[in-house]
C-alpha cells in the first residue's frame, strides 16, 4: 500500500464503529426520552447535526462526543461499545 492509501484509509472510521455510535447515541437519548432537537441543543449543536450523526452521515470530534456523552450522562466508552444498552450501562 502506498502511504497516501493508508492515510487516506485511517482518516474516515470504520463503518462498525460509526454503527455502533450512531445506534448507542439514538438508544441513550430514546431512554432518556429526548428528540434528536432536545439533545442538539443540549450540547450547543444545530439540530439536523444529531440526526446526521445517528444516520451515520456525519463524524464527530472528540470534543463533540464528550458533549455528547455528557449530555446523556453516559461516558464516552458507552457511547463506542456495542451493547453498552444491553449489559446494563445505562446511567
């Protein structure tokens, strides 16, 4: 592989782990009974950015997870591992 290639390749996130976010963020903030609006505003963001992120359109920063996680009281490990719902992460 050329360099270009694997910079190219680990600049963008793995479809799994965008999966994996969008669908613990859209879990969290169902729980806790927020609109995708709700929780947008919660953490200072436009409101069409969360549904963004939940349809797995958009990437988020670290600084925006950590909003994001604090917003749902979860911590960002919860958000970035699959079945954190499931095993009894909720907060």
């Amino acid at each position: 592989m050329s360099k270009n290639t694997i910079k190219d390749k680990l600049r963008k996130p793995s479809q799994r782990i965008t999966q994996i976010l969008s669908n613990n963020i859209r879990a969290f903030r169902k729980i806790r009974g927020l609109s995708q609006e709700a929780l947008a505003e919660m953490c200072s963001l436009h409101r069409t950015y969360i549904g963004a992120v939940e349809r797995e359109e958009r990437n988020v920063t670290l600084s925006t997870l950590e909003l994001i996680a604090e917003a749902l009281g979860v911590s960002v490990p919860d958000l970035l591992t699959e079945g954190s719902i499931k095993i009894g992460r909720e907060k």
